[in-house]
C-alpha cells in the first residue's frame, strides 16, 4: 500500500536550507554547473555544516517519537542526484530523519510541492520560494547570518514557531492600507472591522495544520508552541485575536508590539524559526534567531 501523506505535516526543505552550502553556491554562480558538481564529487564525503533550518528540522523530529508518525521532511532541491550524495552523507552524519526527496536537476521545485501534499517549504532560492507561494504552498526564504551559532549537537526540546500577521498568517490587505494610507488610516479601518475576521494569508492553511496538531495533546504538554509576534497594537489588536478565534486556531503566545523591536522578543521565546514579510523585521531576528521571510506582499 502507498504511504499517503495528507495526515501529514510534511516540510520541504532545499539542500541549501539545510546545510551551509554558500560557498558552493559560490562556485556554481562563478564558475558554472560543471566547476559545482566536480567540486560536490571531490567533497563527497566531507560532511555540511548545518544551516539555518538545521534546528527546526531537528526539533520537528519530536512529532516522530514514541511511536508516532506525524511530520515528513522531504529534500526538495535543484540538485541532480549525482550532485545530491554528499547531502545525504551529512543527513546520515547527524542522525536526521530524511529518506525522501525530490532533486529535479536544475527544473522548478513548484510542480512537485503538491503533488508531495507540501505544507510548508523552506529555501534559499528566492525564485522557488515565490514560486511555493503562487502555488499556494507556504513558503520562507532562509535569512542566514553569520552571528547566528548553529550548534547541531544542541538538544531539541519543544519545536517553536514565531510567525508575523499581515502578510503572513493574514492577507497584506491591511498592510496596503497601512503602507498606502498611513497608520491613522489603518487603525480606523481596522476598528471599524474589529469584528470582521481578517482574510487568510499565505500562512493560514500551515498555522491549521499545526493547531490540529497541538489538539491532540494537553496544553501543557504539546511538542509546538506557536507564537505571533506582530507590529500591531492596540486597536488593531482586537480584529487579530477575532480572527483566529473564528479560525479556531491555536496561538500560544501573542505580542502586539506597536513598533517595538521583535529580535529581543523572539530570543527570549527561542523560537527555532521566524516568519515576516519584511527585511527591516527578519534582518535582525535573523541574528539571533533563525528566520524567513515571505514575500508575499512585493
């Protein structure tokens, strides 16, 4: 029988999501395919050092202990399978659960997100990361930075998911008012819709997968916790918490900051991954947390 992946909180990952593969990347803008693959042969059994997603990969091993078969992570790559054997040799080296993957030789990741049942797509190529999202697949474009350790030996303990609103979890309807408008503009407009739950963003669908998820264990003791972490506040606050309400969705932790700084924030929540439309936000989360941003909105 055929395993079916609809029950599943499946996560496609990009090999160089994954790995620290920046100077590969190099060779292969700067010299070509052909420099990239005779470099990735010769290197076959060096092992990767883990990259920015390596964390939240690690920690969504957790929906797989004691029994349980509840996330997939798939290697989703422009790799072509001659080129994709030293990526395997490091998922082996750290002990991940990885046996599946789609290495498509240079062509589009998009076609396949689907037919994968993809919840949720991490890369380092903006191209597939737009092209996830026009999919309508969850998508973030990994934010490295070189004053975030990566320790692969760290323990994972309860997986943590930090997302923004608009344009995120929501539509960017309120934000083009806000960038549009102004923030008189925006607070009044969403006062007058505080009842009126906010249209989903390319988040929603991923937010509900995992808020079913969380409901199949005691608050207390889920293996997620979520939290939004917004540049909202009071009014526009209210519209927020409706929404995901009306949803009947999950959020563990809620900062409506008003323009306060979110990497401060997001460190003392630890959260394995960031998610936020704008640079001005993931910029510096990324240096203290690992972050993605979503361009949905440009």
């Amino acid at each position: 029988m055929a395993l079916k992946l609809d029950d599943k909180l499946v996560v496609g990952i990009s090999s160089r999501a994954l790995f620290d593969l920046e100077e590969e990347n190099r060779i292969f803008e700067t010299q070509g395919l052909e420099a990239y693959a005779a470099y990735q042969t010769e290197h076959e059994n060096d092992v990767l050092k883990p990259g920015t997603a390596f964390p939240l990969i690690k920690a969504l091993h957790r929906l797989n202990a004691d029994g349980q078969y509840q996330t997939e992570i798939i290697v989703m790559s422009r790799n072509s399978a001659d080129t994709s054997l030293r990526v395997f040799h490091s998922i082996e080296h750290y002990g991940l659960q990885i046996s599946r993957a789609a290495l498509v030789g240079g062509a589009s990741i998009a076609p396949y997100l689907n037919a994968f049942r993809t919840d949720l797509f991490l890369s380092a190529n903006e191209d597939d990361v737009r092209d996830a999202l026009s999919a309508n697949v969850a998508a973030g474009l990994i934010c490295s930075h070189a004053e975030l350790p990566i320790d692969p030996n760290r323990e994972a303990g309860q997986i943590r998911i930090a997302f923004d609103g608009d344009a995120v979890l929501f539509s960017d309807e309120a934000e083009r008012i806000y960038q549009d408008q102004g923030l008189e503009a925006f607070a009044a407009h969403e006062l007058a819709n505080a009842r009126k739950p906010l249209p989903e963003g390319p988040f929603a669908k991923l937010l509900r997968s995992i808020s079913t998820i969380q409901k199949q264990y005691p608050t207390d003791a889920s293996p997620i916790r979520t939290a939004l972490v917004t540049a909202r506040n009071a009014p526009a606050h209210e519209r927020v918490i409706r929404t995901l309400r009306a949803w009947d969705v999950r959020i563990d932790e809620a900062f409506f900051l008003g323009g306060i700084q979110k990497s401060d924030i997001l460190k003392a929540f630890d959260a394995n991954i960031f998610f936020d439309d704008q640079t001005v936000h993931t910029d510096p989360a990324s240096k203290v947390v690992p972050a993605a941003r979503v361009p949905y909105a440009e």
